[in-house]
C-alpha cells in the first residue's frame, strides 16, 4: 500500500460554523476536525491526523492516508456538502507520498500526541469495557504506600504500543495534560445521538526510536498509536535523528 501525507488548511472559524449548524458543536477540536473529515471525504476521510495550531499562524491538519490529495480532492466535490467543502479548504490539499521501506535498526526522530488508556477487561464488574487513565490504573495496582511517576507510566506505554515494530531510545514529554475528548453516546428523543465528553489524559512526546521491524513499522505508521486515531491521537511524526 502507498502512504500518503497529506496537509490540509482548514478554515476553523468556518468549521465551527458547520459543526453548529449540523449539530456537532464540541469544545474538542480534535472531535470537529474528525467530523469535518468525514463530512468532506466520507469513506475516504485520513486518520491518523495531528492537528497543529500556533499562535498567529493558521491551523494545520496533517494526516496520513492510502488516498492522495487529488484522490481525496476528487471525492470532496463530487460528494461532500458545499458547506463541508468550504470549511475543510479543500483547495489547500497537499500530499506527499512515505517511504515505502525502512530499514532495520535505522534511528529516527519522532513526536506523538497520545492519549494513553488502558480498557478494563472482561470480568471487571460493572466498570468492563471502559477506558481508564493508564496512570490511574497503575496507581490501583500498587500498594498503598508506594509512588510512581505520571510520565514514566504513560513512557512505557509508549513503549508497549510500538511494540515490536520500534524500540523508545529517548521519549521527552512536551506536554502533559486532562482534555476531554468527545464521543456520541445514546441515543436522543429526536433520533439523534446526544454528544458527551470524557475527560483524559493527552501527552505529546518527541524522542528517538529504532526499527526492530520494518514491514511492522510501516503498518504502525499508517495505523496510528494507541486509541483515539480518529480524534487527533496517534499520529507519529518522524523527524531526524537529531
């Protein structure tokens, strides 16, 4: 398979206009560009994707996808809504295409928003099957009088989650932070699905990784890290081996 990186300029301002209008109104960016994503490209819509957003500069989505930006172009006009279309800027699709190897024990850069969870297994009373913070979860299975450090736990989960296909040399949290993540819920009287937001954790990490298995590491790449890949998580970043 062919991985595209694809950057799109999006008119924010527009975009919460669109979400107002269509009933997707959410303090969580990462919620609104998902929506608006599918909105603009329905089957075809790119995850993972990173959103970045500086002061005084527009905001910038960057994604991976099999689909490249004439492909994706091409899907927005004949199918998305011309509110949809103008919101997303489809004008401003860029793309470029990923290496399609990488080799065994490489050194690479990285950075990567996750939101490190873990789901309750099967057997956990009424709480299975939800999502807990990994640090939290780390904290029920210590003693009483034990410590642990917030980022080295959401390190080695990290860690696990590249797990075979790279090894973490170097991870440096960026940020660390409590950010609500929106998801539809059940269902509402008029038919729809009402929106509620779930508090949890959102860490960046920019570091060093190496390659234990290429054809593993492509897939990684195009997949995404950990949970969420659709809502802004999960999008490595590789950057040089500085």
């Amino acid at each position: 398979m062919t991985l595209h990186m694809i950057q799109m300029i999006p008119d924010m301002v527009a975009a919460a206009a669109w979400a107002r209008q269509n009933g997707v109104a959410s303090a969580d960016d990462g919620y609104l560009i998902h929506a608006l994503l599918t909105a603009a490209f329905g089957p075809q819509a790119p995850k993972p994707f990173a959103l970045m957003a500086k002061p005084g500069s527009p905001s910038k989505v960057l994604a991976y996808s099999p689909h490249s930006a004439a492909d994706l172009c091409r899907q927005a006009q004949m199918f998305a809504e011309p509110a949809a279309l103008e919101a997303a800027c489809v004008q401003t699709l860029a793309s470029k295409v990923m290496p399609a190897a990488f080799a065994h024990g490489a050194r690479l850069g990285f950075e990567v928003r996750i939101r490190p969870i873990i789901r309750l297994a099967r057997g956990a009373g009424e709480d299975s099957g939800k999502e807990r913070d990994a640090f939290l979860a780390a904290l029920r299975d210590l003693p009483m009088d034990a410590t642990v450090d917030r980022i080295d736990v959401y390190r080695q989960w990290l860690a696990r989650a590249m797990s075979p296909s790279a090894s973490i040399l170097r991870a440096t949290p960026l940020y660390q932070r409590l950010t609500p993540v929106t998801r539809r819920g059940k269902a509402a009287e008029n038919g729809g699905r009402r929106l509620t937001n779930m508090q949890g954790p959102d860490v960046c990490f920019s570091g060093l990784l190496c390659i234990d298995a290429p054809d593993a590491f492509a897939a990684l790449l195009a997949r995404g890290v950990g949970r969420h890949r659709a809502f802004g998580f999960g999008m490595l970043l590789l950057r040089p081996p500085e």
